[in-house]
C-alpha cells in the first residue's frame, strides 16, 4: 500500500495484516518512493 506520507498506508497495512490478509507498505510513502529514484505514473484524478 502506498500514500502520500506512509502513515496512513501504515495503518491500513496493520489492519489488514491483523485480520490475515498480507499487506506492505512503502516506508516514506509515495515521497520516499520518488526521493529514492523510482518512477511514479500519474492518472486522471478521480
């Protein structure tokens, strides 16, 4: 999972993970993500 700054993606990972299901998230979320080189696609917003 990913989010802006990794703490609520944090959260949603931990939830799942309690309840069974196998869930990451990305340290540093998507900022951690661009800050280590990794490319980033963008869409329409919703």
């Amino acid at each position: 999972m990913i989010c802006a700054s990794g703490n609520r993606s944090l959260r949603a990972a931990e939830h799942l993970a309690a309840r069974g299901v196998d869930a990451l998230s990305v340290t540093g979320g998507t900022a951690g993500w661009a800050r280590t080189g990794r490319p980033l696609a963008g869409g329409s917003p919703a």
